[in-house]
C-alpha cells in the first residue's frame, strides 16, 4: 500500500452495504453483503480521479483488514478482490473455505 494511504480508515456504511475509502473528497468502495460471520465482496469502484495511484487497492487491503479485526471470513467474488488475494496469498487466511473458487487462490 503506497504510503499516502496509510493514515487513512476505511468505514463500514451499513446503510448502503459498502466500505468506503474516502481519498481528498473522492470515494472509493467496496460493495458486500454480510451472511453470519461471512462477508461477500461483490464489486470494487474506484472514482476516474483516484486511477493509477493504487486507491482501489489500499481500499481493497484496508477492507481485508478490517474483516480480519473483526472476526469475520471473506467471499472474494468481486475479480479486483480475487486477483489481490491471489497475489497476496497471507490473505487467503480469511477466505471462507465454502467460497466456490478456494482452491484457485
């Protein structure tokens, strides 16, 4: 995670069902939905203004902190997540075992 990222939090909005990274007033999330201790990751949006300086994927280890402190697995269907966990396998830590493409992490 580049550096400028690190002094800020991600927020769980349960209204909206989406964690949200917010970048000098611009928004980036993570759409989930929340079964029991399982958390589905289902789409990652990154504002135009934030591309390429590596928002959606601090967004993306901040989530993935965030559900680890909370005692919570994830279900990496959003191919942003997947593709994160792949290249960082410590992460595959708190893949929920039921998640269809496990073995493929």
């Amino acid at each position: 995670m580049k550096e400028e990222f690190l002094p800020l939090a991600v927020q769980q909005n349960t209204t909206t069902k989406r964690f949200e990274l917010n970048v000098e007033g611009h928004l980036a999330f993570i759409d989930y939905k929340e079964v029991g201790e399982r958390i589905h990751l289902i789409h990652t949006e990154s504002p135009e203004a934030l591309a390429g300086r590596g928002a959606a994927t601090a967004l993306i280890e901040k989530t993935l902190e965030f559900i680890e402190a909370h005692h919570k697995t994830v279900l990496p269907y959003c191919p942003l997540v997947f593709a994160f966990i792949k290249k960082h396998p410590e992460w595959k830590r708190i893949v929920d075992a039921s998640f269809p493409s496990y073995d493929k992490l």
